[in-house]
C-alpha cells in the first residue's frame, strides 16, 4: 500500500436506523458549513494582517501553516486520493511552485476519483492554500527567518497509527530483508544491531514538512554519527522497489544534500504492512541497537522546537541501552 512545501502535508461507518441517519446528515452538514465559513473568515483575518517585525511575522507564519493542516486535516479520505494520485503524476518538490496549484493540478488529474460535491470541496480547499501560500511566500521574502521559527511540528495526516509488539514488554520494530535506494540489500536484524541507535524517519516525496526537515534530519545524521548512530529514511512511495518514486526520491534526496541511508522493502512484509498503518507524515522513530522502539513515534516535523527535544531525549534514552 502506498500513501499519500512542504515544509508542510494523509483516514479517518456505523449502521444506524434511517432517522438516525438522517439526522446525522443534517447536523454534519450543518457544522461543516460553519466550520467552513469559520475557517474563511479566520483566513481572511490573516490574510489582512500585516506584521511590523519578524517575530510577528514568525507568528503569522505558523498560524498560516496551522489553517493549511487544518484544511488537509478535514476529509481525510478525500485528500488521501489526492496524495495517492500525486505518486506518479505530478511529483512536487521545493522548486517554487505555489502547493496550492500542485494540488489543483492533482485533484484535476483525479476528478473522475471524486463526485461533484467532493470535487468542489477539494477544489475549494486547494484554492484556500494557494492564497496562503501565496502569502507565506510574501512572508519568506519580507522576513527570511519567519519560515525558520518554531511552529507546531506539521505533519500531513494519513491513516491510523499501528504498532506491532513482540511478546516481552519492548515494542520491536517489525522486521524486513530490504535494500537501500542503489539495489543495495539491508536487513532489519543488522541495521539496528550495528548501530548504537537508528533513527527512523517515514516520509514521501510529495509531502511539504518531510522534504522542509530533510537537511536537519542530515544534520543530525552527522550527530549520530559520532556516537555511533545513523538515521534512516523510509519514503512510502518506494515500496515494491518502484523504479520511478526511487528516481524521484533519490532525485530530491540528492537536492536536499542528504547523505543517509534510505531503504524500502515490500509492502507485504511485517514492516510494509506496519507501515501502512502510519498515523501522520513525517512520522519518526527511535530504535535502540536491539531493535526495539523506544517510546512513542514523534509525530510531525522534528524542526519544531517541542519536536526536537522530545527526539533528543529518545536519542539519549536508546544510547543507554546495553
């Protein structure tokens, strides 16, 4: 199974009687109208505003990025069409392209996927991100470091979280025989017994806030490195060895200066299948060198300052396992 600037982007029925339903359909329609013309009216409020300095500028910025994962963060399953669509037909790295017309330009390559009233939806939604992007960028020109800031580790939803544990009180990373993006092989049981802690970061080559954290993510491999760790890449759209998404992320890898190790392995595997049950994009594990998780999955980008310390205290906890 494959997924869906980022320095920013993927699911969440029951049966009830008729009335029920009926009822149901009425108010959801109802609190999505007004969580719709909330949300409009809130866009244009920050739309109007106008910083005077950079920290300002910083706040605005990452209350810009909060309404985008706000909007890909309502109709989950519609918006994961969209990413899944944008594997092979439209692959969207930082190059200056505006993320509201690469995802315009996705859902228009996928409008038989949707009907007239889940078109217009995701139509309207990638309207409300070009605008913001549009001004995020005038943000980034004006105030340079106001992309640089903290914000709120974005992520890019997708589906719920699974995790796969051995009988003893360790969560193990699920196992796989796999290879690296050059068709070198890689098996699970010596990528983390050779290396003090591994850090495992799931991503995909279309998703804004796991190419954003790329060289952090090098950065900190080089880190690593000296206490004898590594990090790891796992881009969901190479699953199966799929010749075209390795090209494409190796193409991004390469751009973004990223030296560490990135591996796929089948999607039918304990891990593939582990992997489909990732619950948000970019998704970040800690491994010890017994190949046990430890604590819970960093959810988001690691730029985030709360992120960031929170990887750093796994780290330190990994590196103390004997």
């Amino acid at each position: 199974m494959k997924f869906s600037k980022l320095s920013k982007i993927l699911t969440v029925v029951l049966l009830v009687p008729v009335l029920a339903i009926s009822l149901i359909a009425c108010s959801t329609s109802k609190d999505n109208k007004d969580e719709k013309q909330s949300t409009d009216s809130s866009i244009s409020t920050l739309m109007a505003t106008e910083p005077s300095d950079a920290d300002e500028a910083s706040k605005l910025y990452n209350q810009f990025m909060k309404k985008e994962n706000e909007i890909l963060s309502t109709d989950k399953a519609l918006w994961e069409k969209v990413f899944m669509a944008s594997n092979k037909e439209t692959p969207m790295i930082e190059d200056g392209t505006n993320y509201g017309d690469f995802l315009l330009k996705t859902i228009e390559s996928a409008k038989d996927q949707f009907t007239d009233e889940e078109y217009k939806k995701l139509v309207a939604g990638a309207e409300q991100i070009k605008e913001i992007e549009g001004k995020l960028t005038i943000l980034e020109q004006k105030y340079p470091e106001c992309a640089k800031a903290p914000g709120n580790g974005d992520s890019v939803p997708a589906d719920s979280n699974g995790v796969v544990s051995n009988s003893s009180d360790a969560t193990s990373f699920p196992s796989f025989d796999g290879k690296d993006l050059d068709g070198n092989d890689v098996k699970s049981s010596e990528l983390f017994a050779n290396s003090n802690v591994t850090v495992v970061n799931y991503w995909f080559s279309t998703c804004k806030p796991c190419v954003g954290e790329l060289s952090e993510l090098e950065a900190l491999n080089k880190k690593l490195a000296e206490k004898g760790g590594q990090v790891v890449g796992i881009n969901t759209f190479t699953l199966d060895g799929d010749k075209t998404a390795i090209s494409e992320a190796k193409d991004i890898l390469s751009k973004k200066g990223v030296t560490y190790k990135n591996i796929w392995f089948d999607s039918n595997s304990d891990a593939g299948k582990f992997t489909s049950g990732i619950f948000s994009y970019p998704t970040t594990y800690v491994v010890d060198k017994n190949g046990n998780i430890v604590g819970e999955p960093i959810v988001g980008a690691i730029t985030e300052k709360n992120q960031a310390k929170t990887l750093e205290k796994l780290i330190d906890q990994a590196l103390q396992v004997k």
